[in-house]
C-alpha cells in the first residue's frame, strides 16, 4: 500500500502572472517546497512527483526531497494546457514501467499552506466512499453567485440567473440562497482507475471536502499578501521545511 497514493505537484516554469513562481521565495523556501514538505508530512502519500517542463525547478524540487522521473512536454506545459492532460501524462508513465497508483493526489504549489493531517483525512474519507470518482477540496463563499453580476457589452450589469422568476433576485438577503462553496486547490484526489476508463478527470460523482479558506497565488499582489501574513500564522509546513531544509534568508 505505501505506493497506492501518488502526490502529483504540478509546476511548469513559464507561469506569467507571477514570473517564476513556482521557485519564487517565500520565508526562505521556494513556492514549491511547501507541497513538497506537506506531502511529506503526510502519512498516507507514498510517492511524491513533481511535473515540470523546467530543468531549474526539476533540481529544486529534489532538493527538497521529491521524485522527478520524467519531463512534462512542452505542449502540454502552456497556459491554456489542461489538468487532465497533465494526468494523462502522468498515468502514461506509470504504465510503462510501474503499478499504477490507487489515489493521485492533486497538490498545486499556489496553495502553500496545508496541514497535513487534512490530507490525511481527505484519503481516508473518499476511501470511505467507494461510489465516489474524485475528491475536491472547498471552502464556503461569502456570497452565493446569485448575488454576482455579469457585464454585458454595452457595460451593463445583469444577474448570472436570468431565468430567476423573482423581480432583482440578486438584492434578496444572501441567507435565502443555497450555500456556494469554491474550490480551493488545498487537497484534489484522482482515482485513476476511473481516469484510465473513462478518460476523465473528476468524474459525476465529485466528493466534497471542506477545508479551511484557502488562498491561491494567481497574482502578484497574492504573493506580496503571503508574504505579509506568513509571519502572524502558525504553518505547520514551514516549521517542517526550517528544521528539515537549509532556508534562504
């Protein structure tokens, strides 16, 4: 069993939002060192791969003690380049020469902070939920999408329901509407039986799991937030990647 769940880490090198991301330093540890560190921390992940297209980060990513046995192809490394065909990618591999792994578990490096029990609780609940095809990690919004707006062309505001029967749904009390929940990035799980079969991701029967609010580095001024609130929060991961790994100071 203890290679039956696969942490795969995604991190092409031509991000643009943020150059160099997925290497950027944050408390004195690349981006990336923090999927890595919680993954080892971890006491369900067997393996943990990183896919890159960056023979830089390929280097940084063993340093802290990840498995990078393949490049990702360029082609498959753009920005309009998909999760599926990362795992496709991924799975391909493995069938050339390993077993293939029960669970791959999903660990973008813009989600640095994670508790590693979490993940842990992640695999043993979609375990428990043999009907389910994937897990994906969620927090609750604020504001239900009922209440968002859209522009239209001519720069006015519409609702996003407009077959809504109720007269300016969008100003009733959010209370009245169904809880939304967003997907955060903090913890996905392929099963890849299911991937392998069906060729698809996520699947009809997505498990939710909930997790603390998760912020994601998609921006700059995301960065520069992390980097204001690292030192007001208890990480878990960082104190890992400081008693562990030699930081950048």
């Amino acid at each position: 069993m203890a290679n039956s769940v696969v942490a795969l880490i995604p991190a092409r090198g031509g991000s643009k939002g943020v150059v160099g991301k997925n290497i950027r330093y944050l408390a004195g540890h690349p981006l990336i060192a923090y999927s890595i560190g919680v993954a080892r921390m971890s006491g369900s992940i067997g393996r943990i791969i990183v896919s890159t297209d960056s023979l830089e980060i390929a280097d940084m990513a063993r340093a802290y003690g990840a498995e990078v046995p393949f490049m990702r192809p360029s082609e498959i490394s753009q920005d309009r380049s998909t999760d599926f065909e990362l795992f496709q990618h991924a799975v391909q591999w493995f069938e050339r020469g390993s077993s293939i792994p029960e669970l791959m578990i999903h660990l973008r490096p813009t989600t640095p902070f994670r508790d590693a029990e979490e993940i842990d609780r992640a695999v043993s609940l979609i375990r428990s939920h043999p009907e389910a095809t994937s897990l994906r990690s969620i927090h609750e919004l604020s504001e239900p999408p009922h209440k968002m707006f859209q522009l239209d062309p001519q720069g006015y505001l519409k609702g996003f329901f407009p077959d809504d029967p109720r007269p300016e749904y969008y100003n009733l009390p959010r209370q009245i509407f169904p809880k939304a929940y967003h997907p955060n990035g903090y913890v996905d799980i392929i099963k890849l039986a299911y991937l392998q079969r069906y060729a698809a991701l996520h699947g009809p029967r997505i498990l939710g799991f909930i997790t603390p609010v998760s912020n994601e580095i998609d921006r700059i001024e995301d960065f520069e937030y992390l980097e204001y609130c690292v030192s007001r929060i208890n990480s878990p991961v960082l104190e890992y990647l400081n008693k562990n790994f030699p930081g950048k100071d």
